[in-house]
C-alpha cells in the first residue's frame, strides 16, 4: 500500500490520477466530530464506474488524513 505524505505528495498523485478519471459525483456525505465520510463514483475515462468511500480526518479545522477505499479488481 503506497501512503501520500503531505500536501505536496498528495496533490502529485492527484494530479497523476487525473487523465484516467473523467468524473467524480459525490453520493453521500456523512461527518461526525473531526471526520467526514464521502461515498461517490469515480467514473475513469471510457466509462467504467468504481464506487469509492473517502474517510477524512480534520484537526483545528484542516483536513490532516485521507483514507480512500475502493476495490481495484476492475481496475486490473
């Protein structure tokens, strides 16, 4: 499992990300105390829907953990 640290590595790997997604449409979004859960489908290019959950944790009112969970068998 690769692990982004901090801001900089993480927009990397976003921007990385970018040309094989064609669209993000948030489902879902539940937050309790300092952490937010966010369900959407990430649609890649060409039309394949992967259904992902996003767990974000927030510390004095920045978001300071990101856990991204999908399953990456139809990516494969």
């Amino acid at each position: 499992m690769d692990f982004w640290r901090g801001r900089a590595q993480c927009l990397e790997g976003l921007r990385a990300m970018a040309p094989a997604i064609e669209r993000i449409e948030a489902v879902r979004q539940v937050a309790e105390g300092d952490d937010v859960i966010t369900w959407y489908d990430m649609t890649r290019t060409g039309g394949h829907v992967v259904p992902t959950v996003n767990r974000s944790h927030l510390r004095g009112g920045r978001i300071d953990r990101v856990r991204v969970l999908f399953d990456t068998a139809p990516l494969r």
